[in-house]
C-alpha cells in the first residue's frame, strides 16, 4: 500500500510510514521532523566539508554523530551507517577515507532532500 509517505531510493527507501509509526503515528509531528531536518542537515554536511579542509575530525565526529541521529529519525538506515562510518573514520583521524565516504552521502543527500521536500509540499 502506497501513501503520501512512500518515497523511494536506490539503496535505502524512504519510508516515512515507519518513521511515523516511531513517533505514534503523529504526522504533524513528523512534519516538524522533516522540516527540521531539511534546515539543519545541509549546514551540517558544510560544517563537515570545512572540518576536512581545517583537519578538524573533532567538529566532524560531531556533526556525523548528529547527522547519523537525523537519518535515524526518518528510518534511513543505510544513510545513517554512512554518517556513522564518516564518525568512525573521523575519530580515527582518516580524512582521506572520509572525503570518498562524504561525497556518496552528498549525492544521497541531495535526493533525500529533493524527496522530503516533496512531502512537504503535499
């Protein structure tokens, strides 16, 4: 059954249905969820980009663990294993492999978005 919640991506589906039913069902709730992801979750994947470029894994472990949350929040789990891969490689001091692991999570992000704003307008 499809219903203005069902959106889906290539390896980790929306399913705003199961992120609605985590939060008992209340959708004015996940709307808020949804707007506040789509107001915070940009900035901080510039927060991240501008700690790689200042060496800074500490600001980076944070802004993927708060991140990692977000995905969470909406049942995205691949993408929030994304985020908890760049924290890991962050609170190991490997940028290099951060920068490979941002720029997927980027691309994913960009279709999230794109997704999630499309909810909203509905």
């Amino acid at each position: 059954m499809t219903s203005d919640l069902d959106a889906s991506t290539d390896n980790d589906p929306i399913d705003l249905n199961e992120a609605c039913e985590m939060f008992g069902g209340d959708r004015q709730l996940l709307r808020s969820i949804v707007e506040a992801f789509l107001m915070e979750t940009p900035g901080m994947m510039k927060t991240i980009d501008g700690s790689l470029e200042s060496g800074d894994a500490k600001a980076i472990v944070r802004a993927a663990h708060t991140m990692k949350s977000n995905f969470s929040n909406l049942c995205l789990h691949e993408t929030a294993k994304q985020c908890r891969d760049v924290e890991d490689f962050a609170k190991q001091n490997n940028l290099t492999e951060i920068k490979s692991s941002l720029d997927a999570l980027q691309v994913r992000l960009q279709t999230i978005v794109k997704q999630l704003e499309a909810y909203l307008a509905s």
